[in-house]
C-alpha cells in the first residue's frame, strides 16, 4: 500500500494539525524528499513531535522511514515510463522536458481508476447539459476541455465565460452534469459552486490533483490527473490533466461516431470566419 493510500484510509481521523501536513505533502513533494525534519517541521508550522506520529500512524517508524518509502515510491513511478531512445535529437535541449512530461502522463495513467473514467466517458456523453467549473490554476485546462467538449456534442458552457452570476446558476440543475476541474490551492468559489450543484441535484464530476482535498468529498465521481509545479521557475505544468481530458474525448467520440458526426453536421457555426 502506498503512502498515499495509507494517509486515504487514515485521512478522517487525522486531527487538523496532521491534515495540515497532508495538505503540504500535495503541494511540496520535492521537499517532503530531501527536507530533513527541522526544516519540515519549520515550513509546515507544526512541531517535529507531531509530523513523527503522523508517520507512526500510517504504519511508519518515523519520519526517516516514511521519507524513504516516498522516495522509492516516486524511483517506481518515474520506472514504469518507458526508457527515451538517445537519438535522433539526443542534443535537443527541449528533449528533457518532453521525456519528464511523458512519464508523469504514463504515471497518471497506471494510477487511473478506470471504471470511474468510464463513468465520466458516458456521463459527459449522454448529459442533458454540462457545465464546466474551473478558476485559477484550473482555468486553462477548463478551457480546454470546453474546446474539446464542444466539438463532438452539444449544450456545453464554461462557467468562467457566463457573464452574469445568475447565468451560471440557471445551468445548474437536477438534469444538468457539473464538471469541476480544480488543483490545490482550491478556490472558493470553485467549492461553493459544487457544494450548490450538490444541492440541487446536479450530477457532479471532480477532475482534481488527489482525493484528499474536501472537494473530492463532495462530487460523486471522481478522477485524478495532477499538475507539475517547478519549483526553479514556479511555472505549472498541466500536460497530465489536459491529456486526460483528451483521452476522454476520444473515447466518447469513439464510443459514439454516429452521434458526433451527425451533431457535427448539424452545429455549423456561422459566425466563425477562417482566412485561407
């Protein structure tokens, strides 16, 4: 069992101060690697005393052991990508960023839950309506899968582009599918969107970095896909979850071609002008 999943069974008898510690494990992966327990300890704000019993009570001996076992499960991750060839372009200098993307997919990949993958595939496909929510660090990705969405079905909004508050509201309904798509730190309105769509019926959907975070608790179904942060440039990388979506377009345009030929056929956008 991965230490991830340790702190999932765990996570609702955890005391505030030790969720606290799960929270900057999510954000902080590099540090929670190589930071020794002082300076954990310091950038968390909470005493060394408490990090070593939220070691102990994920079944660790302490804080050295939990480390290691992050460690290794990250070497077995970045493992399971397959090895980049040496040529052609071994001198390109973009090559690494490529090969470090691609095993972050493939890692997100061999984690999936794909029956709750199918769930979202057939949901978004057979949807009276759906509303797509996503602020922030989420925002780009959001408007991907509205571009994507859009093009092999119909009645598809982006919260983010509704202009008027009560407009988002009105495509939130009992027959409506809200998909959610956030990363930690989670924005509130993001939360109190979902949390109305929870009340009024709506089927919810949550694209998220991990099911630790109280939106996870509030959608019924959910995947996860996570964003790269560089911590040299502060710079996110959301390959993984936009490649997630596109697989779930794919998917449903390839469970339903004749559905998304005929909506294409029938959906010609007059007021979109191209130059040759």
């Amino acid at each position: 069992m991965s230490t991830m999943d340790r702190i999932a069974a765990e996570y609702d008898g955890m005391t505030r101060s030790q969720q606290k510690i799960v929270h900057f494990m999510q954000l902080n992966e590099h540090d929670m690697l190589v930071d020794p327990l002082a300076v954990i300890s310091q950038k968390i704000g909470c005493s060394e005393a408490t990090i070593v019993r939220f070691a102990r009570q994920l079944g660790y001996s302490g804080y050295a052991q939990m480390q290691k076992a992050l460690y290794e499960e990250l070497i077995a991750r970045v493992n399971q990508a397959p090895a980049p060839a040496a040529a052609p372009g071994a001198g390109n200098p973009f090559l690494p960023l490529a090969n470090s993307a691609a095993q972050r997919i493939k890692a997100m990949y061999n984690e999936l839950d794909t029956a709750e993958f199918d769930v979202f595939c057939r949901t978004l496909m057979d949807a009276e309506s759906v509303l797509l929510i996503g602020y922030m660090d989420s925002f780009g990705v959001t408007a991907h899968a509205l571009h994507l969405f859009d093009d092999i079905r119909s009645n598809v909004n982006f919260a983010r582009l509704l202009f008027e508050t009560n407009e988002v509201y009105r495509h939130i309904h009992k027959n409506a599918t809200v998909l959610v798509i956030s990363f930690a730190p989670h924005y509130k309105p993001t939360h109190d969107l979902l949390e109305l769509a929870a009340q009024r019926g709506s089927t919810t959907l949550l694209i998220t970095d991990s099911r630790l975070n109280p939106l996870a608790r509030m959608a019924q179904h959910v995947v996860c896909a996570k964003p790269y942060f560089d911590a040299e440039t502060k710079c996110m990388d959301v390959s993984a979850p936009a490649h997630l979506i596109y697989a779930m377009v794919r998917r449903m345009a390839l469970d339903n071609p004749e559905r998304v030929e005929s909506y294409r056929k029938s959906s010609l956008k007059r007021f979109e002008e191209y130059i040759e």
